[in-house]
C-alpha cells in the first residue's frame, strides 16, 4: 500500500496578492503548520528574487519570485490518507519518549501532512492523515463524528454490565461516560471483545470506564472514523482515501457542527 509515487507536489505555481510574510506564504501555500513553515525558511531552503532569505518575517509581495529547494514555489495538491498505527508510535514526541513518532511512516515527499487528532501510544487502528488543513480541523473540531473501536478486555463481561454501560457510567474527574453504542461481538477463553461507537474524543474516559467495572483492556483498535474503514489494512501501513471517503467524512462532521 506504500507507493512513493502518489500524492506528489505537482500543483500550480503558488502567488500571493497581497503583501505577506515569507513563512506565512508557505504556510499559506499548504507546506505546513506556521512553525514548520518558518522552520523550512530558517533552514536555508528558500530563495527570494533569487537571493537565499532565511527570515521568516521578510515581507514578499505578488511581485516576488520565490523558489524552495531550487524550484519555483507551487500549491501543494491536498492529499488524504489513513494510517494504520501500531502500538509504541505516538504522535508527538511527548507522548512517549521511546516511541516511534507518526511522521516516521509518512510518505516523505507530500509537504504538509498533519495527523487528524492524536491516538495515545497503546491505541492502535485508524488514523487520518491529510496536508489540507480546513479538513483536519473540520474533523478534529466536530464533536459528533463517529469513532468506532474494537476492544479485547479480561473476563466476561455480562449483559447487566453492557447495559450499564450503554446507559453511561459516571467516572470521578471525568463526569459521564456515554458511548454512542456498545455491544458484545465475541466471548472467547475469559475474555470478551466489543464493538464500542464515541464521539468527542472519549478514549480516556473509556479505559477508565473498564477500569472501575475491573477489567483489564488487552487491546483497543479504531476500526472508523466517520466514513472512513480500516479494513485489512496491514499495520504501519497506508493508503490514500477515495474522494467519496474524503467529501462524505467532510459532510458528516459539518452536518453535526451546524
């Protein structure tokens, strides 16, 4: 699922029409949060009317030449994907320091990507992968987009338990714990696998939640976001999104903040 060749920067020369700051204009041209793109800056790689400018901060207007790394500076092509994480990679360096981090398994020649959201080091599955950053803060911001998870805890769980469960369990510090939906899709040799649908970004409340009804979590996978499935894609791998996946993730999460 890994191909190099796909999402390339192949998009059309990039011109402001207004007067800007060199690190604005990269970020504005898609290559990245404010501090990545000053970062690009102060290392040297871009040229200004052919001159080599590494001031973030220096004004360039629709006049302005710029090239980085040699080439005229264009818009970078949005580009959606998922990734399948595996255990011990986090999304930032301080979620764990002996972790691998998520852009290790980001294909490196798409400018710009960014991680929808943050999956803590013992979680696993689905995470959103995209350089468009209105798409990413439409989902991140949505508070009712679908989650859903595939957990494996210890013991039996019983009926009286899912129910209790599915009516919402009130956690101290963290008030109510309420899943979209719950239910039991396997017992097997002590332990029960469920199939657990969140919003809001209730991943903590959730093991919490197993935590005081003492069981032990052995696994938590994100199986979907949104619109978007898993499906047997092979762990530290990734694949892009379909442009139904990316529009119809996009509908769903502007239809629940309106």
């Amino acid at each position: 699922m890994h191909d190099r060749r796909m999402g390339t920067n192949e998009g059309i020369l990039w011109t402001t029409s207004r007067p800007m700051g060199l690190g604005r204009a990269l970020q504005k041209a898609g290559y990245g949060t404010r501090k990545v793109a000053e970062s690009i800056v102060t290392s040297g790689r871009v040229q200004v009317d052919g001159r080599s400018e590494t001031d973030p901060k220096v004004m360039i207007g629709p006049d302005s030449t710029i090239h980085l790394d040699n080439q005229p500076l264009r818009q970078v092509v949005p580009s959606y994907m998922v990734l399948n994480k595996s255990l011990r990679v986090v999304c930032v360096p301080s979620d764990g320091p002996d972790c691998q981090l998520v852009s290790e398994f980001m294909p490196g020649n798409i400018p710009g990507l960014r991680h929808v959201g943050r999956m803590d080091q013992r979680t696993t599955g689905l995470l959103l992968i995209s350089n468009d950053n209105s798409w990413n803060s439409c989902l991140s911001e949505s508070s009712h987009l679908e989650h859903e998870y595939r957990v494996q805890v210890e013991g039996t769980l019983t009926e009286l338990e899912v129910l209790v469960i599915d009516a919402g369990v009130t956690l101290p510090k963290m008030g109510v714990f309420k899943p979209v939906s719950v239910r039991i899709v396997e017992l097997m040799n002590g332990r029960t696998v469920l199939n657990i649908i969140l919003t809001d970004g209730k991943v903590r409340q959730l093991r919490r939640m197993f935590t005081t009804l003492q069981h032990k979590i052995i696994y938590l996978r994100r199986v979907r976001v949104g619109d978007v499935r898993l499906g047997n894609l092979a762990p530290g791998m990734w694949r892009q999104l379909t442009s139904r996946e990316v529009e119809a993730t996009r509908r769903l999460a502007e239809s629940k903040l309106k």
